[in-house]
C-alpha cells in the first residue's frame, strides 16, 4: 500500500511553482489514498488559484477528488482571460504598491492596504469586498476565505501589469480614479482647485478634475509623460470600453 502513486503532468505556466523533479511529463508523486487532488496539487507548489482545470485519465474532477493508485493527471493553468462573476475589482497586498496605482491609472478599481493589515485580514476583505486578492505570497493565496486570488509573476510592475490585465481583462478607463486612494475622479473647476494647486499650474493647464473621496487635485500636462506612456501602452494592448 505505501508504493501508491499516481503520474501528474504540469501546464508550462504552472511549472515556476514546482520542483525541478516534478517538472517533467509524468512524474511520479506519492498518495495515502485520503488526500484530495487539490491537496496534492496545493502540496507540489501551485496555489489552487493557478490551477483552471484538473484531468484524471481524461475526465475533467474537481479539486475535492481523492486520486487513486495508478490514475494520471494533468493540471491546466487558468485561463485566460479568467472569467468572474462581475467586472473585476482587486485588492493588492503591501508589497504592490507601484502596481496599485497604475491600476487605479487605468481606472480599475483597486484597493491597497499601504500597511501591512496580515494576511487573516486581507483574505476577510477580499471576501467581504468581492475583490480578487493579488499577491506575491503563494501562503496568503491558499487562504480558504479569499474570494478570489491570483498570483502576480513578475516583481516589475511593468510586467505585472500586463499580467494582471492579461488574465482579468478589465474595463479600461483611465484618468478617472485617484491614484493615491482609488476614489471616482470628477470634473472640477479651476477656480474651485485654486489653493491646492502648485503656483503655475493653474496658469498653464485646462484639465482639472478632483476626487471625490480624498479631495486631490489632478490636471494633464507635461510631467505626466511617463504616466501618459503607461496609459497609451495599456490601452494599445487592451483597449477601452
Ligand atoms: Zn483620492
């Protein structure tokens, strides 16, 4: 009974997460014939939230399917684009912080705890808020409670952005959410913005809008370049409503 074993074959999008020896087709992984599937997959090194799909011989299981001696498996990534109930909103651990403002950039509606709240708190707001929890911390993914979760890749935002917009597809409109609190930008005027804008600014620029949770002042000009540039890559790769 203890030589019970099963073979499990990695997506290529999953194999960053597990041993070299279990990179292969096929590799051999040991059973006690009680565990469910997720748990072996879980206990290799992908956190579920990576998984899209188990195959047993063929037949699509479910995570909850207790393998038995002799069964070969396959794990898929999720696909992409991941579909959710609703349109995606995120919420981003401690570590992304230049992540959550292009996000908030873009438009997208992303939360962002600039402390560190912990996990257990984390995965209840994902929860209570139906956000989907990114993070680099494959631990705080295998949190039963998160509503939903996804592993960011890369530790440049650059790239993380792209897979995060890549994987969830989100509606893109930028310059209508503050960046520094993920509030709903307005229009405002420029008479209204007078004493919190830089002297100059309201001089040289037209564009005024105002958030409407923290109060920040935001207009177009040209120290915006780079986040221009952001915003026109995104939207070239993605495209907007
Ligand atoms: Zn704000």
């Amino acid at each position: 009974m203890d030589s019970s074993g099963i073979t499990i074959t990695f997506a290529p999008d999953l194999q960053v997460f597990v041993s070299a020896r279990h990179r292969g087709e096929r590799a051999s992984v040991r059973i006690d014939g009680t565990s469910t599937i997720g748990h072996v997959v879980e206990s290799l090194g992908p956190p579920l939230t990576e998984v899209g799909g188990l195959l047993v011989d063929g037949e699509r299981v479910a995570v909850s399917h207790i393998p038995s001696d002799g069964e070969d498996v396959v794990v898929h990534a999720v696909p992409r684009p991941q579909q959710l109930p609703g349109p995606p909103r995120f919420l981003l651990d401690v570590h992304l912080g230049t992540l959550a403002r292009r996000l908030r950039l873009l438009g997208v509606d992303t939360a962002y705890e600039s402390v560190d709240i912990g996990d257990p708190a984390l995965a209840a707001r994902s929860a209570a808020e139906q956000r989907v929890m990114l993070s680099r911390d494959r631990g705080l993914l295998r949190r039963r409670e998160i509503w939903a979760g996804a592993y960011v890749y890369s530790h440049r935002p650059a790239e993380q952005l792209t897979d995060v917009l890549s994987r969830f597809a989100p509606r893109l409109a930028p310059w209508t959410r503050c960046t520094a609190c993920n509030g709903v930008l307005h229009a405002a005027s420029k008479s209204s913005l007078q004493d919190r804008l830089p002297s100059g600014t309201a001089r040289s620029f037209d564009v005024f809008a105002q958030c409407g949770d923290c109060g920040q002042a935001y207009w177009r000009g040209a120290h915006h370049a780079r986040l221009d540039a952001i915003v026109d890559e995104a939207v070239r790769a993605f495209g907007t409503a």
